[in-house]
C-alpha cells in the first residue's frame, strides 16, 4: 500500500493544535496529533449483510454493537460536484463494496480528504438502499438524515493516514448496481457528438445538474456523466476528443440513472487522439426526379403480435442475448414498433431491427424515409444502417451508418405525432441491400423510447 503523507498531516505530528480556517458556516477542524488507537471489528461488506438480512426499509444498527469499519475516502467536494456526500469504499484497490455517508458538513475535503482512511463507527447510524446504493445516515423522524456535524467525530474516524486510490478498470458493459459507491477508471470515452459545444452542466436546460451522454468506443456502450449545476467546472465546454477518465460510480435520486462522477475535472484526461465516430455513408448528390416508385414499404399495420416481426422478414435480435426486443404497438388502429430500454435491467442494451432483403437493380434515383417518434428524451440511442450482404448472420454482415436525423423528442410521453425523418438517397448503391435500426440503450442509464412507422424508399422505375 502507498501511503502519501500530505501538510495537513505533518503539521498534524509535530505540532500540538492547528485549527484550519473553513469558508463561512462551517465548523473548525482542529486535527488530531497522535496515532488513532481503534480495533476494527467488522467490514463493510459484512454491515451491508446485515441490512440485507434485516429485510428493512431501514436499518439501524444497535447502539450496543461496538461495530467498527474501516474505509477509504473517494469522493470530494472541493471542486463542488459533490454536496454533502461523502463517499468511502472499503480498499484502495480492487474494492468489493461502497458507502455513502450523509454528513451535515460543507466543505469536507479539507478533513476527510481524497484517499484518508476512516474508521466508521456504525452503532446508532442507520442505513438504507437508494437506486442500488447502501447509504450511511442519521435516523430522525422515519427517515434517514445527515449525520449532524455536532456528531461527526463520535461516528467517523479520521486516521493519520492518507493512502494512493487506484481506480477500478472497467468497461461500460462490465458495469453492475453492485459497483455503486465504487472509484472507477474507463478508457477510450467520448461525448456523443450531439453534446458538443455543450457545457458540462450550465445550459438553460440544466436544472440542479447536467447529464451528458458518454460512449465507449470500442462498442459505442452508453453512461452518463454528471455535473452539478454548483460544480466550479459547470461552465467547461465538453472536451471534443476522446478521453480517459476516473470517478465515482452512482445513481441519480431523481432519474435513477446509473451514473458517474468526477471529483475534479483534472480527473478526465483527455488525449490527442481523434474521435471514434463512424464513418457515415453517402452518395455523390443525385438528380432529383419526380417518378416516385414504391420500392419498399413497410407500415408495421398487419402484425398482430411481436413474434410476428420474424414472419414479415425481419430479424429483431438483441446482440447480448438479454430480453429487450423491438415491440409491436398499436394506437388509434395504427400498427407500429416501439423499443426502450427502460425497466429492461440491461445495462449495455444492444438491439438491430433488420429488414427482408431489398431489390434495387430495377430503379433508380431511390431515397429512403420513416416516421419516428421519440419520447422520454435522454439522448439519440437509435441509428440506422445498411449492408449489401445477403446473409442472415447480422454478425458476419459488413453494415454501414447512413447519417439520418432522428428527431429529439420530448422529455415525458407528451409528444403524440410521428415525425418524418429526412430524405436520404439511395441511388449510388446497387443490388440488395438489408436495412438495419440498431439502438443502444440502458437501464438504469440512457433509455430514450422510439416508436417506428412508415418505413419507405422510394425511386423511379419508368426506365427498367
């Protein structure tokens, strides 16, 4: 283990009181200058059974029980991202489990800095579960509050030592509730490029906080970054390259929304490297032609049910082998598809709607357009390819993005009407072709809902 002795600490040794000014309304830390003479009795992993095993909304651990953890600080509030919320996690390296402690104290890095190690006392706290977070508080009321300032130093610990926090690697897809409150690293990460030019949390639409989409790149997986609206960093521009970054592993109150958290902005490393964007498919600029052909269509209208997606002709498979599938719906006696991946308990959701094989060789000047409609807005997780090999292995396909616009849509269901989606040539290509509407979703994460209709492409054939 490294230990990294820091000011604060020496001064703590060789003097015997230094009070530490702290910004207004605030307390004032005097430090300790000897050695913590504290027997840890239990871990954190053990206290979290003993909620589970309680089967309670919320636990309280008995005043009697001289239960004594030991933990390491990952998160602080320096950089004001985080308010009143200290995070801790029972290693510096290759840690199992996480808490959040709920502490009536502003301005808490200046005494339980980033890596120092704590010994909670948890007799008379009590804990809960929140959007698969453990959380340490104080009972009042029937309800879980902070702990008072007035008691912090009876129930959290601060030892003489400051130790090295080595981030967990991970990838998107390996995420799971289980690593909430946990000091994670991910590499080779973007902001979508619909976010760019966007601050991290200071646009007219961010209120308390800003949640920006982030993807990895190797499989375009989805998270969420998030940003408080007080955060001193608030007003950065997301940077425009990929990145590198390390932060806390959470879930949103509000949305409850897995998401991730930087202590610092220092935290999110960005390299020189480009953008992992694909390459978006194009045909030279065509001549426009006022023959219209049906060439395809598909309104979705004759399905009586989801298993009868597969007997029109589309595949509707769901790459990770988990639940979510595009749904048949219906509404006002219109037929149509809906995917989602809300309430699906996916956390890297990958979906590819591929259509029947489409001739092409008979026509000409050929465009391709849908209705969508987007609701429950949490970023543009559905995009649309097209490959022109004839196989039914989605997997051995070589497919290609097309770069059309799927409308934003609104934040709830209150949007009724499809939207049609901009009119994309097709005339440069020859043959068959398979169409394919690939969405990338995430529960508890990014989930936006697409209903889909009126899938057509139309061309001239007047001169086959």
């Amino acid at each position: 283990m490294k230990y990294i002795f820091t000011k604060s600490t020496l001064l703590a040794i060789f003097l015997p009181c230094f009070a530490c000014l702290q910004e207004p309304g605030t307390d004032i830390w005097i430090p300790e200058h000897s050695a913590v003479d504290i027997s840890v009795t239990s871990d954190i992993g053990t206290a979290i059974n003993s909620f589970e095993q309680s089967e309670k909304e919320i636990y309280t651990f008995d005043a009697d029980d001289h239960i004594v953890v030991e933990a390491f600080v990952i998160s602080s509030d320096e950089a004001g991202n985080f308010y009143k919320t200290l995070v801790v996690q029972d290693q510096p390296e290759n840690p199992t489990h996480g808490l959040e402690l709920k502490i009536d104290r502003r301005s808490y890095y200046s005494k339980y800095n980033l890596g120092r190690k704590l010994f909670l006392k948890l007799a008379g706290l009590s804990m809960q579960k929140e959007n698969g977070k453990y959380v340490i508080g104080y009972l009042s009321g029937g309800s879980l509050v902070d702990i008072p300032v007035s008691l912090l130093d009876k129930f959290i610990i601060r030892s003489l030592e400051t130790v090295e926090i080595i981030p967990l690697n991970i990838s998107l897809e390996e995420v799971t509730k289980s690593m909430m409150n946990i000091f994670v690293a991910l590499d080779q990460i973007q902001f979508i490029r619909q976010d760019l030019g966007k601050s991290f949390a200071a646009e007219a639409y961010d209120r308390y906080n800003g949640m920006r989409i982030v993807e990895q790149c190797d499989n375009l997986a989805r998270s969420y970054l998030f940003t408080s609206t007080y955060a001193n960093f608030r007003s950065n521009l997301l940077p425009g390259k990929k990145f590198d970054l390390n932060a806390v592993m959470s879930s949103d109150y509000y949305s409850r929304k897995i998401n991730l958290i930087l202590n610092s902005p220092e935290d999110l490393k960005q390299s020189e490297e480009e953008r992992c964007d694909p390459v978006f498919f194009e045909c030279p600029e065509g001549v426009e032609n006022e023959k219209k052909d049906i060439i395809f269509y598909e309104n979705f209208d004759e399905l009586k049910s989801t298993k009868d997606i597969d007997k029109i002709g589309w595949q509707n498979v769901n790459k990770n082998f988990g639940n979510g599938r595009f749904r048949k719906r219906s509404a006002d006696e219109n037929g149509f598809l809906q995917i989602s991946a809300y309430d699906s308990n996916e956390y890297v959701m990958e979906v590819w709607l591929v259509s029947p094989v489409i001739e092409l060789d008979k026509s000409r000047d050929e465009y391709l357009t849908f209705d969508i409609r987007t609701t429950f807005e949490e970023g543009t997780l559905l995009t649309v390819w097209f490959s022109t090999d004839d196989t039914d292995d989605i997997n051995k396909a070589s497919w290609h993005q097309l770069d059309i616009k799927i409308p934003v849509g609104s934040r709830d269901g209150s949007n009724k009407e499809f939207t049609g989606t901009n009119s994309f040539q097709l005339d440069c290509l020859e043959g068959s072709i398979r169409l394919a509407f690939k969405y990338t979703g995430s529960d508890p994460g990014a989930s936006t809902t697409y209903d889909l209709d009126n899938i057509l492409i139309l061309g001239d054939t007047s001169s086959n």
